[in-house]
C-alpha cells in the first residue's frame, strides 16, 4: 500500500547545487508549495472563510522565511563549494 504521507505530499526531484541546506529548503518549499494549494482549494470550495486561508498561508510563510534565514540561503550567492568567491 502507498504510504500516506508519500501521497499527499509528494516530492519532486532537486536538481539545484548539492549541499545539506539547500536539500533541506527544497524540502521545505516543496511542503510549502502543496499546502498553500490544499488552503486556496479549501477556500475555493467554502470549506474554509477566506480570513482562515489568509492566516494559514501567512503562517507558512512566516515558516517558510524563518526557515531560509535559519539555513543562511542566499547570504552569499557568489561563494563556491570550496568557500572561495567567484
């Protein structure tokens, strides 16, 4: 059987610079990404007020921002693997 997990939140492939945290943000944007779909479908569908949406979304995104700082992306965007600048 197809675990659950697996089929809500599907991952896609990362093709971007290996390193642990830029993993690790994929990770994140992918999870942020399909929630913020299944809020504006339940919005959509009056299963939820707009109010709850917008508080749920700006929630995740505060997630998402605290986790981007937390991980240093894009601090230092001309800096190689090997720590030197381009």
């Amino acid at each position: 059987m197809v675990d659950k997990e697996n089929f809500l939140y599907p991952r896609g492939r990362y093709y971007g610079q290996v390193k642990p945290e830029n993993l690790v943000f994929n990770a994140n944007l992918q999870e942020f990404a399909q929630r913020i779909s299944y809020i504006c479908n339940l919005e959509t569908s009056g299963k939820i007020p707009p109010e709850q949406a917008y508080e749920q979304i700006k929630d995740l995104w505060k997630n998402l921002k605290r986790s981007k700082q937390e991980l240093g992306i894009g601090e230092n965007p001309f800096q190689t693997d090997d720590g030197k600048s381009e």
